[in-house]
C-alpha cells in the first residue's frame, strides 16, 4: 500500500491501494484546480507541482502543528475533514481561535515568516491534507503575481494581528482575569429563547400579569397579520401606566414601544449594548433568517462580564449634580484595559470611550438646561476633530461649537446669543472638570465666534472654501469632521448638505486640501529607520497622531469631500470610499489595518502612562517596541507614500 507511519499518528498516502502514482497525481491536480489560488496556475506549473505533492491523513485529535514546537515544511490544503486552530495560555486552558474545513490551509503564514508554528492545530476529525512542500510554495509565492497576492494579503493580515497579540502579552496573558466576552461572544448564546407575547389589546394589567407569571421583564406585541408590532417592558408600566395614573385596563398598544428594536443572532454582544447605549434601551428582539427568535437585555450581557460600560452608563445618567460627574471619565481607561485584554481591536474601544464620552456631555447639557431654562430658540452641540469622528483616546481635548436657529427678530437674536455663549462657557467649563483638556487654538464653544447661528455657520464655511488661506485649511481639517452630539441633529444635517453641496462644485478648495494632504512624509529615513525627536521632552520618541495617523485621517476626509460622502470617521470613511470605488479593495484593506494598529499602539502607550500616574500624550518610543511591532508599524508608515502617490495622481498635485 506504499503506507509510512508518522510518530504523531498520520501516514503519507502517496499511493493508495489499486492507484498508481500518476493516477494519484491527476487526482491531485484536479482537487487543486478547484482550490483558489491554485486555480490560476499554469500547465506547466502544474506538471512540476504534481511531482512534490503528497497526500496526510491525519486520525481526529492528532496535534499536526504544535505552538511554537514545529518547524513548517509545507503547506497543507484541506481534502476532507476539519482541523482547529486555538492558543493554550500559561495555565494551560485552550483558547479557540478558529476551526478550517475542506478546501481550506494551514502553514502559509510560518513559511512565509520563516518561524515555526504560532498555533496549535488539531484534527478535529479524521483529515486528509494535500501538502505542498515549503520550496515550492515559495517559489510559487515569488513567481506568480496572483499566488502571492493571494497569500501576502492573508499574511498581512495574520501579521498584524500577531502583532496586535505581542502588544497584549506585554501587559496581560491571553485569558484576562475578569475576561471580556462582549466580543466573543455572539448574542444568540445570550438570549432568551421562545420570547413571550401579547396583543396590542390585551390590558396592561394583563401584560404586567404575564410578566410576573414567568418572571420575564418583556412581551413582545403580536398584531392580527402575526408582525411584531411593538414591545412592552416592565419599565413601560412604571413610566408610562403608573407614573402617570393611568388605569390597569389601559390597552398595551398605547404604552408599547415601536416599533421593536432588533439584533441578528450571530451579532456579538457588544453590538447588542453599544445598541442599547445609544438608543437608551435595556432590551432588544434577536432575529435569525427574518423572524424574532428571542430576546436579549442588558442584564443577560451583563452576566457574562462584571466590569461592563452598562455600569458605567447607569452611573453618568444616575448623577443628578454636575459635579458628580467629574470623577467618571476616570474609570475610563481601566474598562479599555479590559477591552485591551481579550485583544478587542482599536476601533471598537473608540467607540466605546466615545459612547461614553457623549453620555457624560449629554448629562452635563441636560442638567445645565434644567438650571438656565430652555434655549430660546433650538440648538445643537457639535463636536469636531477626533471627537466628532468617533476616534477618542485617553488623550483628548475639547473641539466643539454651538449651532442654533436664526432668530426671528432682533431681541430674540440677542437673548439667544447671550444664551448659547453663557451655555458654551458652563459646559466647556464643567468639561474640563471632568478631564477634557481646553482646546489650545480655542475651538470651543465658549469663544463667541464659534457659537453661531445656522446662516453664519454656512457664511463660515464659504469663506473657508472660497477664500482658503492656510489657517482657513487648518480650521477645515477640524470642522469639517463635525457631527451632532445633543440638540436638534437637523441643524448639523442642514450644515452638512450645504457643506457636499459647495465642496462636490468648488474644485479649487480640494485641490488646496490635496496639496496639504500630500505634504505628509513617512516619519523615516532613507534607510527605513524611525525618525524621532532629537532632544527635548520627548527626545527619542515620535508623535504617531500627527506623523502616523494624521496621513490617513486627511486622506480620507479629502476624498470623501471630493466625492460628497457624508462619513466622519476614518474607517467608515474608507468603507464608503472603497464600496464607491474610488479606491480598490487592497487599498482599502491596507489602509484599514494599518491604521487601526497604529490606534492601538496609541491606545496602549496611552494607557500606559495613565497606569504609572502620568498625562497621557502622543508621543511612543519605538525602540520600546518588539522587532514584529517596529515592522509593522514601518510598514504602515510607508504606506502614506502610497497616499501621496496616489493623491498626486487623482487630484494632479506636484509632489516635488
């Protein structure tokens, strides 16, 4: 049978029983040619391929490749069966990372490094693997355009994330105590199946009847066509039925919510409670092909995970004096330390703090309205900058301003105006307070020129983009990312559209954003070395907001202005370019990756210097950094001369 036993219990099967060589060959060839990117091959590459292959078959809970034992002599195409890949920590507990089936590999990322294995795989039943050997799998990785597309791009992003990994292990093992499972786990695991309902008719008495029955603190409301119409909670009754001395035979159709907020099933919990956060709901319907399968509440995430943002939340929307807030912001970045621990990716702990962030402004606002009166006329608050494309770290300063609605006549145009700069004063004021440093250029809405009405605002921007000089450019970069943060959304909207409306026309303006985007240089050498400061404070160091992540933020705003894409944050930004195709798919991906790692460099240098008592700043020392940190962080550095090159082309900008 030409059998050769292995010591971890696989045999080569080169020659099966009733087969000869060549037949095996064919068959061989023909799988690969099924298997991307082994489908694009050449003939003649085939012919020198078939005469290397050999075929494993590996008995279930074989251990194939052993962490960081062995040594990656080929690649491995999945014929039949399954393997899994996962981690063991210091204690010895297995963390799953992945399970790989037919058509699928393993072994491209060690050969290419040149390392042995960085995971454990298993067989998670009997498998039989094609393997390619590592000479000519490289060979084919340096010769063929397509195969090494393939392979480099799922190499970088494994590089990444090993990367993303060394950055953890400095400060924590891989299974935190007090893990956070928001982000492993999925909501479906988490809900409560087989949701109890009601109809819009039935009495509240009724519904509140039922919701003590089976101790549940929600029905969903069922109408006659069988759609879900709304849903009732238990809070429903106190606010709505109770509070306001309604009668028990009131009809739940006119307490109800609706319509019914929902999730997908396999959506991970976190998506459940940033939901809940910003919709300032406790529950949500689940939904699996179409139809509401269950339903999840903040009480069932947070049994999964003692030391939850839904704490913190209650904590800000509980304080009923200002000054109760101020302490808040502190317990900020031990919750990210704990994101940080279960390797939640720089994005998502942004949003988290900026979720966070917004309800601590809309506490202070709410409470400063309670005290001053209503606004004479509505206003909305804006936050610009990374405040206003959700991108906030530990280091953040204040970037705001007040928009309201033209007066209707002169004595309310004045009492709004000393309304809305004493309101801007308060909350700039009580913001600081809380740990938000002042705005060094004053870009706050306690400067008089940056409280406006709605028609200056636009007169603003015009002259910005009609008139540009460099401070006019400098303010846009600020500004221009605004979103609204508490009031009547509708002004920022407004502002908005009169915003795409002048910089899809005004070419002139763009052409002065391409050039300054296509300023930024890669903070290195000829010779790929870092270039850092060479004396002072931070002699040693380099800023990577203004030299590393500045490029990318510029560049994605000047592209979405030119385009008329309404996105502030950077990697939404990027998403809307690439599905507008004005940029390709790779390049999205490459600016996606190396952008995010170098947030969560920040991220973690940040919360270093929080954690040994100091201010957090933008300054990182890269000879701190591992070997495979430094290298990806060069690599996404010399992806702004991409930028460059590519804003030269698409705007015709001389980059000298």
């Amino acid at each position: 049978m030409g059998l050769k036993r292995e010591s971890f219990y696989c045999y080569e099967d080169n020659m099966i029983e009733d087969t000869t060589r060549e037949d095996w060959q064919q068959r061989a060839i023909a799988f690969l040619k099924t298997v991307s990117p082994f489908d694009t091959l050449s003939d003649e590459e085939y012919s020198i391929l078939s005469k290397t292959l050999t075929e494993k078959v590996f008995r279930e809970g074989t251990i194939i490749f052993g962490q960081g034992r062995t040594a990656i002599e080929g690649l491995y195409l999945i014929k039949s069966g399954s393997v899994k890949l996962y981690l063991k920590d210091e204690h010895g507990t297995e963390i799953l990372k992945e399970y790989r089936g037919k058509k699928d590999y393993f072994g491209a990322l060690g050969m290419i490094m040149g390392t042995k294995a960085n995971l454990n795989v298993e067989a998670a039943e009997d498998t039989r693997c094609i393997v390619v050997p590592k000479k000519n799998f490289l060979a084919l990785v340096h010769t063929n355009p397509l195969f090494s597309v393939f392979y480099l791009k799922s190499f970088c992003k494994k590089y990444i994330h090993s990367a993303h990994l060394e950055l953890h292990k400095k400060r924590e093992s891989t299974k935190a105590e007090g893990a956070f499972y928001l982000f492993s786990e999925d909501v479906g695991s988490v809900m409560k199946k087989r949701p109890r309902m009601c109809l819009p008719d039935d009495t509240a008495q009724a519904a509140a009847e039922k919701m003590a029955k089976y101790r549940i603190g929600s029905l969903l409301v069922k109408g006659e066509s069988g759609n879900i119409e709304g849903i009732v909670t238990d809070k429903d009754l106190r606010a709505k039925l109770i509070a306001k001395g309604l009668s028990s035979i009131e009809p739940v159709r006119s307490i109800m919510s609706s319509p019914v907020e929902t999730i997908p099933s396999q959506a991970p919990c976190f998506d459940a409670l940033f939901l809940m956060l910003q919709k300032g709901i406790h529950h949500l319907a689940v939904q699996r092909a179409g139809n509401i399968v269950g339903i999840v509440t903040a009480h069932d995430i947070l049994l999964l995970e003692g030391h939850s943002p839904v704490f913190l939340f209650r904590e800000i929307s509980a304080q009923t004096q200002i000054e109760g807030l101020y302490s808040l912001p502190k317990q900020f970045p031990r919750l990210a330390k704990t994101m940080i621990k279960e390797g939640v990716r720089a994005n998502n702990i942004t949003r988290m703090i900026t979720v966070l962030n917004d309800r601590i402004l809309d506490r202070i606002l709410g409470l400063l309205i309670d005290e001053m009166g209503l606004p004479p006329v509505p206003f909305c608050w804006l936050v610009m900058g990374s405040e206003g494309r959700k991108e906030q770290t530990f280091s953040t300063d204040q970037d705001n301003a007040i928009i309201y609605e033209d007066a209707d006549d002169v004595r309310q145009k004045e009492a709004a105006r000393k309304y809305f700069l004493a309101l801007g004063k308060k909350t700039v004021a009580h913001l600081a307070e809380c740990g938000y440093t002042l705005c060094k250029g004053d870009i706050m809405a306690s400067n008089p020129k940056w409280t406006q009405p709605l028609s200056e605002w636009r007169k603003i921007f015009d002259h910005w983009i009609f008139s540009p000089d460099p401070e006019d450019i400098l303010n846009s970069t600020i500004f221009f990312d605004f979103r609204p943060a508490f009031g009547k959304a509708k002004l920022a909207n407004e502002l908005r559209s009169h915003l795409v409306k002048r910089t899809t026309r005004e070419k002139v303006f763009i052409h002065h954003l391409a050039r300054h985007c296509a300023e930024a240089r890669p903070p290195l050498s000829m010779f790929k070395n870092f270039v850092v400061e060479k004396n002072g404070e931070h002699k040693g160091c380099l800023d990577i907001k203004t030299k590393g992540l500045a490029p990318f933020v510029n560049f994605a705003r000047l592209m979405c202005l030119d385009r008329g894409l309404v996105e502030t944050n950077t990697l939404e930004r990027i998403e809307s370019l690439r599905q507008h195709e004005a940029i390709s798919d790779e390049f999205a991906f490459k600016l996606r990756e190396a952008y995010e790692f170098q947030m969560h460099v920040r991220l973690l240098h940040q919360l270093e210097r929080v954690e040994n008592g100091k201010q957090p700043n933008n300054y990182i020392n890269p000879s701190e950094l591992s070997d495979m940190e430094k290298y990806t962080l060069k690599k996404a550095f010399l992806l702004i001369s991409e930028i460059q090159s590519f804003v030269g082309t698409y705007f015709h900008v001389d980059l000298g």
